[in-house]
C-alpha cells in the first residue's frame, strides 16, 4: 500500500488495514487510489484528506460492519463518496447496499466507482430519502456527515423495516444530538436508542455510532414526507 491511497505506510496501519479488508484489501486500495484522486479533484474530499484517508476514512467507516447483521440490506443516505456504504460493501460482500444521494455529480463518482471496483452488491439512487420513503424497507440505515441526528432520523427512520436500524456515524457531539433528538425519536416509536463505539484498538479514537432501533409495528410517518434538508446541511467530507 502506497503511492497516492492515501496510506501512511506505518506497520501499525498496514497490520489494521489488512485484518480489517482481508482479502478485500486490493480492492479498498483502488478505491483509496481512486478517492485519492478523482475524489480531491472533484471537491468530493477536501485535499488534505488524501494524506489520512485509511485511518479516517476506510477503516474508521469499515469497523462500523461489526454492527451490521449478516445479508442485511443497507441504505447510505446522503452517499456523497460512498463513506460509509462503499466501504461496507467492500467488506461486507453479503450485503446488498443501495447508495442514496441527490446530486448528479457525486451520483456519477459512485457509479464510476461501483465500475471501477466491480461491486456487484451495490446500486446507485439518486434521490433524496425523503423522496423514496415507499419503495424501501430496509434492515439498515447508515449515513456518515450528512446532518445532525434530529434531522437524520426523520429521513432514515421511514426507510427502515419494523426492527430496522439507523447507524449514523457521529463525532464529539454525539451524545448531545442523540439527547436533542430524544422527542423525535419517541414520536416515532422507537425501540431504543444508544451510543455505540467500534473499532477500539483498530482506529483512534474508535468510531462512534448512534443506534436507533425501529420499532415493531410500521414507523410512524412512514408515509409523511420529511422535512427537505436545509441549505447548508448535505453531506460534506469529515
């Protein structure tokens, strides 16, 4: 692992990127190659990501498997570079991932890079998930820098199956959104509601989840369209 991947070359980083990827590994390296590249010179990633994408990126988002049930069908809301739901899908090849994003530009990157890396678990929507609410019902829901908690889960919740599971990968402020959010979450019905970390020992700091689970019967609202996102508020690199 080297050249422009992003790879800081350390043992300790190749050591992780291996037991994490396995023999996906070749495969998360294209695409670190392809981030790297086509991602900065399309504004999809801010330049100085390319430096600390393994560790910031790849493996900070390829942990979060550890969370998803097996031949689950995901949803990556808000999709962007495909952070997380290309990396789950390298990983996790049981999967089925749907990337959801709205704009034309970053739809294009990731059918570029569904080609490129040759995922045959992935597809491509573009659209808002506010917009698709009746044609999924999906075991997971993940997004990653999309929106505060408050706003995510009225978009996610209504995709989810009875049961189903938002995984929203969070920073510092987690816990401060997930109590924000607590209103919300009870006017949906919802089973629970946590904080979870992953990949402790495997990335520093570990990656931070909060974890909705749905409740058993229909998610209230599912058939209310959720408020469109606010100017500002689309996903952005992290």
């Amino acid at each position: 692992m080297h050249g422009r991947t992003g790879f800081c070359g350390t043992i300790r980083l190749v050591g992780t990127a291996r037991e994490v990827f396995g023999d996906a590994l070749p495969i998360a390296e294209r695409y670190a190659a392809f981030l790297a590249k086509a991602g900065v010179e399309r504004g999809l990633i801010g330049p100085r990501e390319a430096d600390r994408l393994w560790e910031r990126h790849l493996i900070n988002c390829a942990v979060v498997s550890s969370a998803v049930p097996e031949d689950a069908q995901v949803v990556d809301i808000g999709s962007g570079a495909g952070l997380p739901g290309i990396v789950l899908a390298i990983v996790r090849p049981d999967l089925r991932v749907t990337l959801l994003e709205p704009l034309l530009r970053r739809t294009t990157f990731l059918n570029e890079c569904v080609e490129l890396l040759e995922l045959r678990n992935v597809d491509v929507r573009r659209a808002r998930a506010e917009d698709v609410v009746e044609e999924f019902a999906v075991d997971v829901a993940t997004a990653r820098a999309v929106a505060p908690l408050e706003r995510l889960a009225g978009w996610a919740l209504p995709l989810l199956r009875p049961g189903g599971e938002l995984l929203a990968l969070k920073g510092e402020r987690a816990a401060a959104e997930l109590q924000e959010a607590e209103p919300l979450l009870k006017g949906f019905g919802v089973r629970s509601a946590e904080l979870l970390q992953v990949g402790r020992g495997m990335v520093d700091p570990p990656t931070t989840l909060v974890r909705v689970v749905a409740g058993r019967g229909e998610v209230v609202g599912r058939r209310q369209r959720a408020p469109r996102r606010a100017k500002g508020s689309r996903k952005r690199s992290s």
